[in-house]
C-alpha cells in the first residue's frame, strides 16, 4: 500500500482500541495496520482470559503468529493488550483502562464476534 493512500493516511497519527484482535481478522488488521501504517499511533487490544492464560500470557504469545514475521520490534512495541470481555457490563474494564481509553483513543475497531455456534 503506497504511502500516499487514503487509508494509511487515516491511521496516521491514530490510537486504536480493538476488540476481537486476537482472533482471526483481529490479527491480520493488527498485521496490516503495523506493516502498511507506520504512523500508526498505538494499537489497543481488548483481551479476556482464556484458557487458564491471563492478559499478560497472551500477550506474550500473541506475536509468535506467522503472520507477524515481517513485523519489527518497533512496530511490535506499538500494540498492548487491555483486559477486559466484550460480554461484560462496560467491557469489563478497570476504572484506569477506561480512562486510558477515553483520553488517548481516536479510532475504534469492533471486530469481536460470537464464535460458539452452538
């Protein structure tokens, strides 16, 4: 994506908050925004526990995804997870993570979903 488009423009300069990032699309937006957006501000993730692993634990596997070899450390740098869940009142956040967010977040990003089809 060239330098120029009007997308990398918008993200430039951007805080994101995004829910759903540590899913499927989650992390190819997150791959994109960090591969293509260089200017992108900070990236925001929303995580809940899972699978007996907290928000730290996650993290800390979250770039061991193949899709995140072209990304550098720098841009790496860029992304934090916040713990929450999107089926909690106020998304389960911590009074601090709210204001966090409601100061430095310019772009929000729902792609959370539902994926227990039963």
């Amino acid at each position: 994506m060239s330098n120029n488009s009007q997308i990398v423009n918008f993200f430039k300069n951007q805080t994101i908050f995004l829910t759903g990032g540590t899913g499927l699309i989650g992390k190819l937006l997150v791959e994109k925004l960090l591969r293509t957006s260089f200017d992108v501000k900070k990236i925001y993730i929303l995580v809940r526990a899972k699978h007996g692993k907290n928000c730290q634990q996650r993290f800390d596997h979250f770039f061991n995804n193949s899709c995140f070899e072209k990304i550098n450390q720098e841009n790496k740098s860029k992304v934090s997870f916040i713990s929450g869940d999107c089926r909690k009142p106020d998304l389960g956040l911590k009074s601090e993570d709210v204001d966090i967010l409601k100061t430095e977040t310019t772009c929000i990003i729902h792609a959370a979903a539902n994926v227990n089809f039963r």
